[in-house]
C-alpha cells in the first residue's frame, strides 16, 4: 500500500487554520490556497527522479542533478483543483497540465465526469493529481480510473484535507497511489462533507454558493 504522508509543517499547519477560518474572504482564501499548493508541492515532487547532467558554473564543469527527463503532469481536477495547479504551476513552470471535469451529484455523492483532456503519451510520465478536498474518494477514484486508461502508471494525489473514508476508498481502489496532504479530519458529515473541514472548497475559492 502507498504511503499518506500528513504535512506537519509549522507554516502548513498555520496557513490550514486560516484557511479554515469561516471568516477568511474569497481573496485571501484563494492566497492561501496557492501558498498551500507550493509547501505541499514541495513534498509531493520531493523524489522525483533525478538525472546528472554537465554544466558549467563561472568556475569550472561540474556534474550536477536535474529533474529526469519525465515530464510531470499536473492533473487537476476541476474547479477545485485550480487553486493548487496555479501555486504547482510556479514550482515547476514547464510541466504539462491534465484538465479533469467532475462535478458531484448533489443526491448520490458520486462523480459524474464533464472534461478530460490529457497531454499525449501519459504512459512515460509522472502524473500528481490535485484536488483541495479528500472526501467520499469519489472524483479522485474516477479521475484516476481515466488517468490509468490513458496510460498514466506512475500517479501521485495531492489535496488539502482527507477524510478517513476518502482513504480507505482511495486506497482499496488505487494502492498504488500515494497521498499527501496537510490533514486528515474527523469524518464526513452525511452531505459528504469534511468535518470540521472547511466547507465547499470550490464555493469559497471563487466565491460562489
Ligand atoms: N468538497 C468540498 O469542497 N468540501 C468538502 O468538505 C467535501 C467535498
């Protein structure tokens, strides 16, 4: 089974609270969501694989690591997902994105799929999938499903909150995929909500009901 690695970060924890707050507004939510995305970011990529390659610094040749040829793939999965793709985006500027439309039907909870667009040859690339919110497992495992058919072997997921049930699903029906995020809550509410969470992420990124 992949690992789920919880952020202990002081300045995760931190920004998590604020984010959390019912009174942070549309601006700063979104902020702080961007900054949310290049913390976690950093430990998602942390061993990506590295290559050696030759430069030379003012001094002299030196052999010295860089990113492996793989491209990444950034696989966000709509609306959501957006504020994390933004703050990915400037960690690592040339990678491609992956665009996976999902909405959650109000009645059901399950994931009924709008979009996927996916950049060509996703078989020999690193994929990070991105969505703020872990709940039922859901969209993730849908979004996963596609990313598979599409070729995609070597997956990660990147969110901000999980909850219990959204591991066990995530896990029983991708363990392979490996889960990093900044907490893991009590539990979801009967809406499918996280609880204490920090409501309709979406809703609050863009500043919509
Ligand atoms: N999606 C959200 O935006 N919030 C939740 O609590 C669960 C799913």
């Amino acid at each position: 089974m992949a690992a789920v690695t919880v952020v202990q970060h002081s300045l995760v924890q931190h920004k998590l609270t604020l984010l959390r707050d019912r009174t942070c507004p549309t601006g700063n939510f979104r902020q702080l969501v961007k900054e949310l995305a290049l913390l976690l970011g950093y430990e998602v990529t942390r061993d990506l694989p590295l290559t050696t390659v030759t430069i030379e610094t003012p001094l002299r040749p030196m052999e010295s690591p860089k990113l492996d040829g793989k491209k990444l793939v950034f696989a966000s999965i709509l609306r959501a997902g957006e504020g994390l793709l933004a703050g990915l985006l400037e960690l690592v500027p040339a990678a491609r994105v992956c665009h996976i439309g999902l909405y959650r039907d109000h009645d059901t909870l399950r994931a009924v799929q709008y979009f996927f667009k996916a950049p060509e040859d996703m078989t020999s690339r690193q994929v990070i999938v991105v969505d703020p919110m872990l709940a039922t497992g859901n969209s993730v495992i849908h979004a996963i499903d596609l990313l598979k058919r599409a070729g995609a072997k070597d997956i990660r997921f990147l969110c901000i909150l999980a909850a219990p049930e959204g591991i066990a699903r995530l896990q029983e029906a991708h363990p392979d995929v490996p889960i990093v995020t900044a907490a893991i809550d009590e539990k979801l509410n009967e809406q499918g909500y996280i609880t204490p969470g920090l409501g309709d992420a979406g809703g609050r990124m863009f500043g919509t009901t």
